[in-house]
C-alpha cells in the first residue's frame, strides 16, 4: 500500500476538533503511510491528533498543494478531511477543483474518500456543485441524515469521535452510576446567555440526583461562559487549558467519567460524554438541530431541546425522561462504533483493491484507548 494523504486541520482551540479527526487518521492509518496537512496547526492542537512515528506531517503550506498533486497522479488515496462544513461556494470550488485531479489519480488505480461531514446552510445550488465534485470518491459518507439528503450523494455514519473513549463494555456499564456524582455542563459562548429558567432545570437536576456541578468549557473560546456557568450554578469550574489538547483531553474526560450527565449545546462535549458513558443531555439556549440530527444518527433521538422551547419545569421532566432512557442510550455507543469499524475496513478494501470502484465489505479491528 501506498501513501494515504489527508487534511487533519481544525479549529485550534476545539477539543472536538482535534478528537474526531483523531478518529478519522485511525480509520484511515492500516490504508497506507499518512501524509496529513497540519498547515497552521500548532504543536498543542496535533497533540491531540494521535500522530504515529511514521506519520509525515506537512506544515509548510506551500508544500501540500504540489505534494498532494504528485500522490495523487501517482495513483495514491485521498482522503477530505472531516467535521463541519458549509455548501457554500467556497467548498464547492473545493471539491470542484479537486474533481480533475481525483478523476486522473483513479485511472491510475487511486482513491478518494469523504467521510465524517455534517453540513451547515444547505443550499440548494451550491450543495448540487458539492454533489458534483464528489463524483471521483469512491466512499462518501455523512454524520446526519439531513447533509446526506442535502447532498444527494453517499451514506450515514456517526462521527468520527465516536471511535474514541472508553471501551464499549465500560460505557453500557455505567448505566448503573457506580462513582458518577458528577453533572457535567459545558456551553457555547456565541449563543443566548441561559436564563433563570435554564439556569432552575439545571441546579434542580443535580441536585435532585445528589450530583455536583462542574462546568468545563470544551473550546477556549466558551471559557468566560463556563465562568458564568460555574457562579450562576454554584458548581465547580475545570478552567481551560488546551494549549496541548491530549493533556486537556485526558482532564477532560476524568471528569466525563465520574459524570452521571453532561448538559451541553456543544455537539463534542456531548460526543466525549456519551463514550465515557455520562448521559448526553442536548440542553441548550437557542436552537440545537446539529445536536439533534448528529445524535439521532446513534440512535440517540429526542436528547436535545432548548430554553425557548419550554418552561423550567418542563425542561426538568425532559431531563428525567432522557435519564429513565440511560440503559438504551449508553448502549448506542457500541453499534456506532461498529459502523464506524465496518467504515474503516472499507476504505481498506479500497486501499488493497487494486482496482478503483471496488469495494469489499468487511469491517476493521476497532481501537479503543
């Protein structure tokens, strides 16, 4: 097998960001050599990718573009990075522009895969163009049902964060809430402030369940919010860190796994929670379709809702019937990483294929820390 090249950038004050292409490069590692694009990524955000001794990181930008034509030309794999995009004409120029190279790099036996995007804006137009561009992958694949449709193009499958976390056995078994005296809480900082409402189902949660409050912002940018959070809630404050993002990752998660819940508008701090099996509780000030159509796509439906859709006592009976569903949620993890598996051993057969176009169904080991 040959080089497999593929852009690992994200956002470099996001935990989620670093966790779920960690997901990803793990998927796609037993494929070939990884060549990743770490252009502008600082060593703490890499940090947090997993990066393996043979791993060739490029960070000089104008390196990748000739770079990533040659192994292409030469008939090597593709991989679009993953997370959150827009059908927007930035993107479609993306994949537009790809489309000749990835079309020639098949004649002579490449591949290309997309794998692990949700998208925001759809638009009719643009989401056509991406349709388009797509055409030369041979795996396309989407976190939610919506982008999919959206698109046009390709299948579902859960985010590449869920292939991370504690083992699938340990995640179903805290459904009996040995050692989680904890309830997590983690907002966003470019959404409405909560309000007393918010504030009152969430103080009556905890403390219905003898629970401490800590607020733990997942991205730098949330930390003021998560100070308010803290004071307002009378909790505990885990005050951001993440210049390395393995170390506030593993902070981060000690937390998650003494939690009985995390409340949350950020899809990731959600996505951590549920695979070290706290209850993912999408709570959230203004609207939380991403949390939804993300999370349904692992059979976690109706956990997300927010302060304008109801009252507090309201807000407080929704928490308690997502609690009364802990056993069926926390058993979502398991299957969602299986499809996760059977993804990654496609894009193997499609490495070891010899052929472009061929697929064989057959899923990879998974690997949990």
């Amino acid at each position: 097998m040959g080089e497999v090249l593929v852009s690992a950038r994200g956002q470099v004050d996001n935990l989620g960001d670093s966790v779920l292409r960690r997901g990803l490069l793990r998927a796609l590692r037993p494929a070939g050599d990884l060549v990743v694009n770490v252009v502008g990524m600082p060593a703490g955000y890499r940090a947090g990718l997993g990066l393996g001794p043979s791993d060739r990181l490029v960070a000089d930008a104008g390196a990748w573009g000739p770079l990533l034509a040659r192994g292409l030309l030469r008939g090597g794999f593709y991989a679009y990075n993953a997370g959150e995009t827009y059908a927007d004409p930035a993107y479609a120029r993306h994949c537009l522009g790809s489309l000749p190279l990835l079309l020639a790099g098949r004649l002579r036996g490449g591949h290309a895969v997309h794998t692990g995007f949700g998208i925001r804006a759809p638009h009719p137009v643009w989401g056509r163009a991406v349709r388009i561009g797509l055409a030369a992958c041979d795996e396309v694949s989407w976190r939610d049902t919506p982008s999919r449709d959206a698109i046009g193009v390709g299948n579902v499958a859960p985010d590449w964060a869920y292939a991370e976390g504690a083992p699938s056995g340990d995640v179903e078994r805290a459904a009996d809430l040995v050692g989680r005296d904890v309830l997590a809480v983690s907002l966003r900082f470019d959404r409405p402030l909560p309000d007393d409402g918010w504030v009152a189902a969430v103080r009556a949660a905890a403390r219905s369940r003898g629970l401490t409050i800590v607020a733990l912002p997942q991205v730098g940018r949330d930390s003021e919010r998560a100070e308010l959070l803290a004071r307002r809630l009378g909790g505990d404050l885990l005050a951001w860190d993440g210049q390395d993002h393995a170390a506030r990752e593993e902070v981060v998660r000690a937390v998650l796994r003494r939690s009985s819940m995390v409340v949350s508008d950020r899809l990731h701090a959600l996505v951590l929670g549920h695979t070290e099996g706290a209850l993912p509780v999408g709570f959230g000030t203004a609207g939380v379709e991403k949390l939804a159509r993300t999370l349904a796509t692992v059979g976690a439906a109706d956990v997300a809702f927010h302060q304008g859709e109801v009252t507090s006592r309201r807000a407080v009976q929704r928490i308690d019937e997502i609690d009364a569903q802990r056993v069926e949620l926390l058993g979502c993890v398991r299957p969602a990483r299986e499809r996760l598996d059977a993804l990654g051993g496609r894009i193997l057969a499609l490495a070891t294929s010899g052929a472009a176009g061929s697929r064989l169904r057959q899923p990879s080991p998974g690997v949990r820390r």
